[in-house]
C-alpha cells in the first residue's frame, strides 16, 4: 500500500479530513538491507556532488564576468594602464588595442577619451511584461517571470531568450538573465537592446535601481525615470569583444545550469525505483556513465 493509500483509508472528519501524528508513524515502510542502502546513498551522494560543484562552477564564472565589467566599464584598469605606459593585465594585444591611453572630461567625470556619455535609453528599452493569472496558465515548461524571479511555468512564451527581465512592482529593480523563451508578467519590464545584451545585463546591476522607488504604497520602477540615467558609452568595438568573452560565459552558464537540472531529476527519478527494487545499482552506474 504506498502512503497516499494509507492516508485515504485512515484519515478522520469529513468537513476537514485530517490524520494524527501516531498514525503517521505507525505506517509501514519497505526497506532494502543497510549495505544497500548505503549503496544507494553513495550513488544519489555523487549526483548530489556534480550538481554541486556545477553550481559552485557558474558562481565562479558569474563573478568572473562581473569582474571583468567593473575593470572594463567602471575601473577603467585598460585605459589606466595603457596611461602609464603598461600593457593592460590578462589580455592579448588585440583587444588592448581597442582602449585609448588616455581620459577626458564629461558630465559623469574623467571617461575614456573618445567614448562619451549617453542617457540609458540609448542603450536599451524597457517593455512591458503582460498581465497573466496562475488560474489561466497551462501546463508547460515556459518560465513565467515576476519581479521575484520565476513564479510558475505556462505553455507559451511572450519573448524569444536570451533577454533581461528588470523587476518593476514589488521586488523593484530585480535584474535576472534568461536564456529561455520566458512569459514576463505585468510586474516586470523585459529588455530590447541596441548594444549586446551581456553589457546591459551588467550595466543594469550597477545603476541602482533599487532604490528608485517611485510609489510608497506599491513599490514601482518608472521607466522613464530610468531611461534619464546618464552612462558611460563605450566604443562599439570595445562592446563586440565583451561581449565576445561575456558571451561565452555565459554560454558556459546556461549549459551548466540545465547539466545541473538533469542531475536532480535524476536523482529524484532514481531513489524512489532504487528503494523498490525496480533498478538494480549496477544499471544505474551504467546510466550515471552515460550523464
């Protein structure tokens, strides 16, 4: 009898069925021998490891590619060390070409020369996402965007991936990547680029779009408001080669990501068959060979 049958023939009250602690704990459960046990936990512990590790990988990769934007776009390590008469530290002469050797002023301060400064808008638009209840979303494995992250998934997408969704009510200012087809929802902006995506990914999260608040009662992101924010406008050249090696990264990302994905619904797909005795260890290694 698995639990859920168990619960229906036990359970009391007919206006609120409910069953005690005690009956809980006197349901029966099939155990194979401990060595087995313990082999089946050696085998979910491993895919628990690489799902592990994958993750810890894409910190790594993500703090690598914020680094690099705050030395390219805010730092401006390139140029500072081209004015002293150095080669700029980790790259090839190629892209160090493309950085001036020198600064000029501008409304925002010493920039790059030859660079300039340009209101955001210029860089991007902010659309709006589209009102979509979770009683009218199907079943799907489209992610559907909130300002806090996924809320659920639908059937259909409103936007072909990659693309930036920017929390516009509630979570204000929240900035996620997605590689996907996503639906965002009425309480997010979704991002139309002129420059390459990956720069505006990381020029968003340094804007302070936090605490841009516009509504005390209900917190809102005015669009407008943002598209006035003044910034640093790089060479288009310098643009193309970040996001030539951003890109990768990010490639390398996603990729991880859904290995990742896989790991855990393997994993939770194996235990409950390895428990009933429905898959024997040794297939299952086979199968983890295979992954």
């Amino acid at each position: 009898m698995s639990f859920t049958d168990y619960v229906r023939a036990v359970h009391t009250g007919t206006s609120i069925p409910h069953i005690s602690k005690g009956q809980i704990e006197r349901f029966l459960v099939c155990l194979p021998p401990l060595a087995h046990q313990a082999a089946i936990g050696a085998v979910l512990s491993a895919l628990d490891d690489r799902t592990a590790l994958l993750r810890e990988t894409n910190a790594t990769l993500e703090a690598i590619a914020q680094a690099l934007f705050k030395s390219w776009f805010i730092d401006f390590d390139p140029v500072r060390a081209k004015q002293q008469g150095l080669a700029p530290a980790g790259m090839d002469d190629a892209t160090a070409a493309l950085f001036p050797d020198s600064f000029e002023e501008s409304a925002l301060g010493l920039v790059p020369k030859g660079w300039g400064v340009q209101r955001l808008e210029a860089a991007l638009e902010l659309a709006y996402g589209k009102a979509l209840k979770s009683t009218d979303r199907l079943p799907g494995t489209v992610p559907v965007y909130g300002s806090g992250g996924i809320t659920g998934f639908h059937n259909e997408s409103l936007v072909s991936g990659p693309s930036i969704i920017v929390g516009r009510k509630g979570t204000v200012g929240s900035v996620y990547w997605e590689d996907r087809a996503f639906f965002p929802i009425d309480t997010v902006f979704y991002v139309r680029a002129n420059v390459p995506l990956t720069y505006c990914f990381y020029l968003l999260q340094t804007l302070g779009l936090q605490g841009m608040n516009t509504d005390a009662a209900v917190p809102g992101l005015n669009r407008n408001n943002v598209y006035r924010l003044e910034i640093v406008w790089p060479s288009e050249q310098v643009l193309q080669s970040f996001d030539a090696v951003v890109g990768a990264i990010r490639q390398s990302i996603f990729s991880n990501e859904r290995q990742a994905q896989t790991l855990a619904t393997l994993r939770d797909t194996l235990l409950p068959r390895l428990i009933s005795g429905q898959l024997r260890l040794p297939e299952v290694e086979a199968v983890l060979e295979t992954v």
